[in-house]
C-alpha cells in the first residue's frame, strides 16, 4: 500500500510521486549494500526500489547493486519503464506474483541467487485504489473486478457464484466481518433478482445490513477486503512467498514485510517465531531436538507509522513492519499450516 510523497529526495527516475509506507524503516532494515542484489515484491509505483537506490550510490559496472522489481499487475510494470531506463541498468522489472518470486529470481539472466534482501508491501496499492475501473474501492463505482492480475474470476463471478455459505465464511474470516451472515443473505437475495456487477450495487447492499455511526469506516469496507484477498489468493501467495525467500536469500540477507491486515500480520508473526523459535527441554521434560534456526527477527517489537506519518497518509494508520536476517541454516521442508480454513476458488466457482 503506498502513501502520498512528502518530500523524499530525488533518485533515479525523478521525484517519487508516492513513497510506501514506513519506507524510511524498510529500507534501513534491508541493510542496502552497494554491490547487493535486492527484490521489491510488489513494485507498485516504485517507491521501495527508488529509495534502494538511492542507497546504491553513483558506482556502476559489475559491482554495482541490482533491483529486480516484480508486481502481479501489469499496469504497475508499465509505468515503471521509466524508471527501468534512469537505473542505468540497476532495475529491471517481471510480472510475477508471490507464488512464482523464486522463478523470476532464478530465472534472472544476470545471476540473482543468493539474494541480499527481499520486501514486501502487502494489500492493495493507492494506484489500484484510485482506478475505478478496477473496482477495488466502492468510493468511485466502477466494475466490481478487484483482480490484480489479468487471468482467474473476479470479485463480481464470486458474488454471482458462491454459495451464501461460503460467502459467510469468507466476509467473516478475511474481512472479520462479524454480521458476514446477514451480508451473504443480504447478496444472495438481491443477486435472485439482478446480477450484482459494480462496486456501488454492492456497497449498497452490504451498507443496507452494516449500520456505522459516525467516525466508524464505511460499512462495505470488510466486506470489499474480504473479496480482494480471496479472489487474489493473497494470504497463499504471501506463504508460498515466505517459504521461497527462506530459500533465495543469503546468509544475513534480509527479509522485511509491511502489513496492513491482522491476518497477514499474523501470518509473518507466526512464520518467523516458528523459524527462529529455540526451546530447549526442562527439568520436568527432556530436551525436544529442534530445527536450527533459519531467521534472527530483528523486530522483536512490531514497527508502526508515527503520528506524522499517519497524518500526512491515513492509508498508514494500520501499517506493521517485520523484519528478519536470514541464518546460515539450510532452509526447511515444510511450512506450519498458516492459512484460515476457507472453500477454494474452484470450489466457490462451483456454487459450493
């Protein structure tokens, strides 16, 4: 999710007109080196990349930095060409998702692997946002599609489709929507007599259930969330994500992610406690053999915006940062279970 600029010193490529969220701290916590090999893994609009740069400094040749930018949207790639062309050679960028991140690294023609660090910006970019066309938002109507990639059903096949059920069960789980029971009735109902095709037909039904007093976020906001994360797979694509960046990165390479969601959140918390976890047995219980530790958390205390920040881009106010250094332990096998108990895609597009 990226914020508004604020002044951030030109790099390559110009004057950022968005920064990310908590980029200062991002990318401190990379601990840039001049000649190391970076992934920004969600590129959006650049503003991750810019300020990796920035740290490379005016050294070009073989000795000099290198970014490999990916997004899953293709308009976010797009855009960055004239970045790519101000990098001298620093930046290139792939469409790819989380879940194809260790192709596009090993598939890189220059040689990417190890890599020195990898971030992550999770959620939906104000780019997305701000397009109605992409139907992310219920601010500006617009199709309800919320995809950010090209392929797969959109938000408006998983309304029309999904059981109330499974609706229920995604609005309440994804978006912790606690009257998801009578929203998914609210859809089912109103879609018996007319498809539901745009952002505002279904913010209307969901605010026709949610009643928000004044101050509170509208009341289709969850329910929206809920649709993007399961229609983009977000919460599978960020474990398949982890589980490469353990494999790709270097001994101290390292590995930060920003979150706006509980979940996800949750889901990095969870994942690197349990690669970097170290218990030892005790005088009631014999020692348990553990797997060495493949992560040192370098954030022991979640990282959050300052009230500046938070201030100068509401979008901020629910930002956490993590950030990890990779150890010399070979990378595991397995992966605990992290994910919500939720239909599949296949499944809901089925009527289940």
């Amino acid at each position: 999710m990226m914020g508004s600029g604020n002044g951030v010193p030109a790099v390559a490529g110009g004057p950022a007109p968005h920064i990310p969220v908590l980029g200062r701290q991002a990318v401190d916590a990379l601990n840039v080196r001049p000649d190391g090999r970076y992934i920004d893994a969600t590129f959006g609009n650049g503003g991750y990349t810019k300020l990796i740069i920035a740290k490379f400094g005016p050294l070009l040749g073989p000795l000099s930095g290198r970014v490999l930018g990916l997004d899953r949207d293709r308009s976010a790639i797009a855009a960055g060409y004239g970045l790519v062309e101000a990098s001298d050679g620093r930046l290139t960028l792939v469409e790819s998702r989380f879940s194809e991140i260790e192709d596009a690294a090993r598939g890189f023609a220059q040689g990417f692997v190890p890599v020195d660090g990898i971030v992550f910006d999770l959620g939906v970019s104000s780019m997305q946002l701000d397009r109605a066309e992409r139907g992310f938002s219920f601010r500006n109507d617009g199709p309800l599609d919320m995809r950010m990639g090209p392929d797969g059903p959109s938000a408006a096949d998983v309304v029309a489709r999904a059981s109330e059920r499974s609706l229920a069960d995604i609005i309440y789980r994804l978006g912790e929507e606690r009257q998801s029971r009578a929203i998914a009735r609210a859809i089912v109902r109103r879609r018996a007599e007319a498809p539901i095709t745009t952002t505002k037909a279904l913010a209307d039904i969901v605010a026709s259930v949610v009643r928000g007093k004044p101050g509170d976020i509208h009341p289709a906001t969850r329910t929206f969330q809920a649709l993007r994360m399961f229609v983009n797979d977000e919460l599978g694509e960020l474990v398949a994500a982890l589980a490469a960046s353990e494999r790709l990165l270097a001994p101290d390479g390292r590995l930060v992610v920003v979150s706006f969601h509980s979940l996800e959140d949750r889901i990095v918390k969870t994942f690197l406690a349990d690669r970097g976890e170290t218990r030892g047995g005790s005088r009631h219980a014999p020692e348990v053999r553990r797997a060495t530790p493949t992560f040192t958390v370098l954030t022991r205390r979640v990282v959050t915006p300052d009230a500046g920040e938070i201030a100068a881009n509401p979008r901020a106010r629910s930002a956490k940062l993590r950030a990890a250094a990779r150890t010399g332990a070979a990378p595991r096998a397995t992966m605990p279970d992290l994910l919500p108990d939720l239909p599949s895609l296949a499944d809901v597009m089925r009527g289940a």
